[in-house]
C-alpha cells in the first residue's frame, strides 16, 4: 500500500518537517542518537539531520526511502535510512536518546500497543519522545490519516501508555495544516512530548 501511495513524482506529505517537530526539537541535546519510526519519504529525519542529530530512520517502504534518500542528498545530510518492518524492528534497550513517530496511524490498537512497548525499551534513560497524531474526530474531518477511529490517540489512551514519564506536553486540539496533498486542511491533533525517567 505504502509503495503505491508514494509512487508518485511529489511528496505525499510534502518535503518540510511537521510543525510539531520544529516546535518541540528543542527539547532534544544536541547531536543527540535519534530514531525517526516510519519517516516514508524523509521529510522529519533529514531536517533533523540538518539541525546536527545523528539520525536513523526507518519504514517499510523502499519507494518512500528512495525518494527520502534523494531528500537527504539535495540537503546535504546523512541519515541511516533502514528497510523495515515495523513489527519486526529490534527495539534494542536503552539505544536512543529520542524516538520521533509523526503519524504512525497505520498501526491498529494491538500493534500501535508493541510498537508503544518497544518504545518505553528503546529510548534510554533520560531520553524524550516526541509523538504527534491525530484524535478521534480526525475521522470526520477528512483531511489526514486512515477511517479508523480506533487507530487514533487520546490524552487518557497516552497518560496510560506512558504511564510514571514526565510528561513535558501533552495536548489535544485542532489545527490548519498543510503537509502535501496527504495532510491538508483543519485536523484533530494530538501531541506528547514525554521525558523518560532518569531513575
């Protein structure tokens, strides 16, 4: 399905980073070790290549690679782009100190739940991360992301899932964004920068 949806001479979510990433990079150390889970055609990864982070991006896409491979060459950057998939990913312990997952909505509840697992394993102490998606009533609104309210996030869903974090943001509102022709328009959004326990 990927393959098809980026088969395509454009960006489907265009070449720039979602807004979200750009306003909560800052809270990333510098040249910090990140993962970028299911990054599609590079748009997230490469920019924070460029912001001087250390970079690995993964998805199961290689149409997506290839053109997020172009990305990173028309902006000078080097990011470790890996064909993977998700389920099958080694989530190694205590290995990154960011995990960035922007709109990772194809994953239903049971996988969405290993994949949050693998997540609280991965990221070391200390570590942040930073995830961005839609609500519930991004179904009505038509303008992002899959017909399956069941895949979406809530406050409640994430405050659980990350259970004993340090939540640095956690928010539910609507926006106007404009992210290729596969994010356009007014959506329900949902953010979590979450901060790891040191202990």
């Amino acid at each position: 399905m990927w393959n098809d949806r980026y088969d395509r001479p454009d960006y489907l979510f265009g070449t720039e980073p979602a807004a979200f990433l750009t306003a909560e990079a800052h809270r990333l150390p510098a040249g910090a070790r990140v993962l970028a889970v299911a990054d599609g055609e590079g748009r997230n990864s490469v920019w924070l290549a460029g912001q001087g982070h250390r970079v690995t991006a993964m998805d199961s896409s290689d149409v997506g690679l290839a053109k997020a491979r172009r990305l990173a060459d028309a902006r000078g950057v080097a990011v470790d782009f890996r064909l993977a998939d998700i389920d099958a990913w080694d989530w190694a312990p205590d290995a990154w100190d960011a995990v960035v997952a922007v709109f990772i909505q194809f994953a239903g509840p049971a996988m969405r739940r290993r994949i949050f697992e693998g997540i609280r394993r991965t990221l070391r102490p200390g570590g942040v991360l930073l995830l961005h998606g839609y609500a519930p009533r991004q179904v009505d609104y038509g303008t992002g992301g899959p017909p399956s309210r069941e895949n979406m996030y809530t406050v409640p869903m994430l405050e659980q899932a990350f259970a004993g974090w340090e939540f640095l943001r956690l928010a539910d509102y609507d926006a106007e964004i404009d992210e290729g022709a596969g994010h356009s328009g007014r959506s329900a959004l949902v953010d979590l920068v979450a901060r790891r326990p040191a202990g």
